[in-house]
C-alpha cells in the first residue's frame, strides 16, 4: 500500500512538471481495495478492472519503474509507452479500459473462458460507482446468472462519479444489492483486512460453482476525478482531512500492526524509507528512458498480422513499422 501511495504522489509530481501528459486518474485513498483483493486469490485467477488501473497494475505483477514510465510515454513502459494512464496490462490483468462500465461485459467473457476451460480460476470485474447505473452491467449480471459464472463483480465506491455524489447520482446507492437475483456484500474498503476476508468469502463461493457475487467496497479517493479535476469544487476540504485522519488504509493497518505487537514503528519507517527510494529511482527511469520512435506506432495493433506502413507527419513519407 506505501509502495501505491508514493507511486501515485509522485505521479501527481511528474503531471504538475508536465511530464506525464494526457488523462491520469490517480488511486491513493484506495490501496487496501487492490492490495486486499489481491492477497485472496491467486495469481492464476484473472483481474478486469476501469482507468484508474495504477494500483492493480503494481499488485498483478508489473514492477514501478514499468508503471511510471508507461505514464511518461517511453519505452520501457508496460505498454511501451503506447496506453498511458489508462491502458497498462499485465499477466491476468485486462486493463485498464477507458470506456466507462464497458469492462464488466468483458470479465464476464473471461469467466466464461474460466469455465469453458474447465480451470479452478475466476474472474474480479471492477467498476466504480459512476459506472453502477450502465445498462450493460445488469445485461452482464443477468448472463453471469444464468450461466453460473465464476465472477466477483466489485463495485468499487468511492463516493463521486467524477464530480457527482452517489446520492445525485443513483436513486439507490445500495450498490452491493443491485444484482438482485446475485448475493452481494458491502465491505469497508478503507480496511485492507476487511477486503481480503470478504472476498476470499466471496471467491470461495465462485470457485465452488455457486455462480457470481457481487461485493461493495466502501472506499474514497484523495486526488480529483483525474489530474484536471481539483477535488473540491464538489466536495470541501474539510470531508477530504476528515477520511484521511480517520479511515486512511495505511494508518489503520499501522496502528494495527504497532498495537498488537506485529511490527515496530521503526520497523514501519524503514519500510518508508526504501519505498521512497524504489520510488525514485523508478521516477529517474522514466524521465531518462527514450520515448518509442515514429516507425513504432503501427507495432502491436493486431497481434499476429504482419507489420503495415504508416503514414507519418508528412503525407509524403512513409515509414515502416518493423515489428
């Protein structure tokens, strides 16, 4: 979680010196959500979630330094500097997607293939609570149902759909209970340790053929809607002082860990210290790598087919992709 909350600081460091440019939805606030969910299941099971991915992109797999450098647009980034902000990818990690809701379809799909496989994987489907009120999620719930999907769709609520309130939002803000026909439970996404048991509950009983479930994380987010939203045009100072001094994820669990005798203070600071220097280390990675060059931009728009030329910033030119 410290490692997540420095990352995303100093994402918001490198946006504010305009080197990471373009969309950039940042996750601090949120970490016991990604960090809980991915300390009960396995490494095999399969993870879809929305555009605030850096979280998921660091617990499935992908190191920092792949993260930033994704965010800064080089080379060395997860996505090869190609996706940015909202398109990292991993091993059993979808993305990442930019459209809002449109991902929930699509871990549905890869739940089927869990199934259709005959494998003893499942799928977490994320959305937040913007997307809750989107046709193609209850389109999506109705399908899971039927077909007894081994799906855990995770709403993740942190109280704003880019600037609007839940309650301006959705006549019925019981997010946990609008698959009607699948179990749902509401879980304190502020408590990493509340997330973990929840949903190892709740993967338990996709596992064992029961079919889908739905989980609430109660959570807050610190930053704006993204790098170009201040945060509090719809929401005061006082409520964003007020989560962080009383539910934040990482002093819960500290104080947690200190008052039942499970780790030190100093302990606790050396971990800091090293995450800060991971951190910046991985910043001077992705300032110093080199952006992909022009002959890369038509690499990796199908998988298998050949290379095509694209046109470049003069009509006249041509240059070939040689991937």
């Amino acid at each position: 979680m410290q490692t997540i909350r420095r990352m995303e600081l100093k994402s918001d460091q490198l946006y504010k010196q305009k080197i990471i440019r373009g969309f950039c939805h940042l996750y601090d606030g949120q970490e016991a959500c990604c960090v809980g969910l991915e300390a009960a299941i396995n490494p095999t099971d399969h993870l879809i979630t929305a555009y605030r991915a850096h979280g998921y992109a660091y617990t499935r797999g992908t190191a920092v330094r792949e993260i930033l450098a994704e965010l800064t647009g080089r080379k060395g980034g997860c996505a090869k500097g190609k996706g940015g902000s909202m398109h990292m990818y991993a091993h059993n990690f979808y993305g990442g997607n930019g459209i809002v809701g449109a991902q929930v379809p699509l871990g549905a799909g890869i739940a089927l293939a869990c199934k259709y496989f005959g494998k003893d994987e499942i799928c977490l489907t994320l959305y937040g609570d913007g997307a809750a009120n989107q046709g193609q999620i209850f389109e999506t719930y109705n399908m899971a149902a039927l077909w007894k999907l081994p799906c855990i769709f995770i709403c993740e609520n942190n109280r704003y759909g880019m600037g609007t309130s839940v309650e301006r939002a959705a006549a019925s803000t019981d997010y946990y209970k609008r698959g009607d026909y699948i179990p749902g439970i509401r879980v304190d996404g502020m408590d990493i340790l509340c997330v973990r048991e929840a949903t190892k509950f709740a993967a338990e009983h996709c596992r064992s053929g029961k079919g889908p479930m739905l989980m609430e994380l109660q959570t807050y987010r610190y930053h704006g809607h993204s790098m170009s939203d201040p945060g509090i045009s719809y929401r005061t100072r006082e409520e964003i002082q007020e989560v962080r001094s009383k539910s934040d994820p990482i002093t819960l669990l500290k104080d947690r860990m200190v008052n039942n005798s499970l780790s030190s203070v100093e302990e606790l600071k050396e971990i800091d210290v090293e995450v800060r220097k991971e951190i910046e280390e991985a910043a001077q990675f992705a300032t110093t790598d080199p952006e992909p060059p022009l002959e890369e931009l038509g690499n990796h728009i199908y998988k298998n087919e050949p290379p095509f030329e694209v046109r470049g910033p003069s009509q006249w030119i041509k240059y070939k992709s040689v991937g």
